[in-house]
C-alpha cells in the first residue's frame, strides 16, 4: 500500500477511488435526507435503522470515516506535491489560462468543505454517538414515544445562520465536485466512448445533489 502511495499515479488513483467512495455515500445521504420533506415518518425509520443497525455502525461507518480522513490528507499531499513540482515560472505558463478557477482551488473549496464537516458532525454525529453509546439510549425515542431524528433535523435548522452556514457549504460542495468528478475518472484511465456522458453525469451530480440539500434546509428553516 505504501509503495502505490510512493508514486504519483498510485496517489492520483488512490484519492479518485476515495472520491467514487464518498460520491456514492453523499448520494446515499441525500436520498435518506430529503425523507424529511416527503415522508417525515420514513425518514424516522430508516434513520432508525441506519443508526442501529451493527453493520452499518461497526463496519461501514468506520469505513466512512477513514475515507472521509483518507481523501483531505490525500487531497492536501497531492496539492504540496504539485506545488514542489512546478518548475515553470507563470511568466513562462499562465496556469490560469490552461486551467479553471475550480481546478485551480481544489485545495480551497476541500478545506472550506472540511471545516463544514466538522460543524456538521458537532451538530449531528457528535449528539447521536454521545446519545447512544454514552447516554445509553438506543431507542430513538422522544419522551411522547415518536423517534426523534425529524425533530432533531428540525430543530437544528431553525437558526438563520446555521441555514446559510449549510447552503454555503453545498456550494462549496457543488464546486468542489464539478471539477473533481472528472478529474477522478481521468485518474482511473476512463478516457473512452462514455467520456462525454460521464462528463454530463458528473456535472448534473454536482449541481442538483448540493441544490437538493440546499432545498432541504431551506425547506426545513421557512416551513417550522
């Protein structure tokens, strides 16, 4: 593992594979969050079940959470590495003029998306593990016998500030992925007949999954 690590291809394809990683967990997210607005009682249950479930605590969410640590220090290796290694001054090569802003901040929007995933976690994941596992209540429940992840959700998204500090973050998010979905698939050689469609994949997952969490916190702040 070391030794894919050492060289610049085996890093590249090491941080493209975290990113497919966590896409596919953000997606999983967003499809279990935007319950709330549909089907509040659902969105109760299956967030039940992804918060009791043994598999899912003990295996997958460890897993979740060394990608999540694997790809920002992957991301910033990368980025120190690549600074090390430009040896034409921009008088010579106008970097702006060969890349986009996004390519050119990845280290910027990643390091504005972590500082938002670590207040996420304050106000969600940090509660839910000191409920369950400190506390010892695995139930749930609220006093009235209701699961209380919904009231929860609400309750976070009441404050102005925590609205526009999360809508914020998804554009960040959103830029972050518009660049970052092709540069991962470039990484893992996809460059073939699909390269087109992957491209319009990537670019619709960029845009609509971050407004679809916008629109949830928004949903949550206007109509509680």
């Amino acid at each position: 593992m070391s030794g894919i690590l050492n060289s610049s291809i085996g890093r590249k394809v090491a941080m493209a594979l975290s990113a497919f990683f966590l896409m596919i967990f953000i997606l999983q997210h967003f499809a279990i969050n935007i319950l709330s607005v549909f089907s509040p009682d659902t969105f109760n249950e299956v967030s039940h079940f992804m918060g009791t479930f043994w598999l899912i605590q003990f295996v997958l969410q460890p897993v979740l959470i060394f990608g999540v640590v694997f790809h920002f220090i992957m991301g910033f290796v990368l980025e120190i590495k690549n600074k090390k290694a430009r040896q034409i001054s921009y008088a010579k090569n106008n970097g702006s003029a060969n890349s986009t802003w996004m390519s050119r901040n990845m280290i910027w929007s990643g390091g504005f998306i972590l500082v938002f995933l670590i207040i996420h976690f304050i106000d969600f994941w940090f509660p839910e593990i000191n409920t369950k596992y400190i506390v010892g209540d695995m139930s749930g429940t609220l006093p009235n016998g209701e699961f209380r992840y919904y009231e929860e959700l609400v309750h976070k998204f009441e404050p102005i500030w925590r609205v526009a500090l999360y809508c914020l973050g998804f554009v960040f998010l959103a830029l972050h992925l518009l660049h970052g979905f092709n540069s991962a698939f470039q990484s893992v050689g996809a460059n073939n007949k699909y390269t087109k469609g992957l491209k319009g994949f990537g670019k619709a997952y960029a845009i609509l999954i971050p407004l679809g969490f916008i629109f949830i916190a928004l949903f949550h702040h206007f109509n509680h």
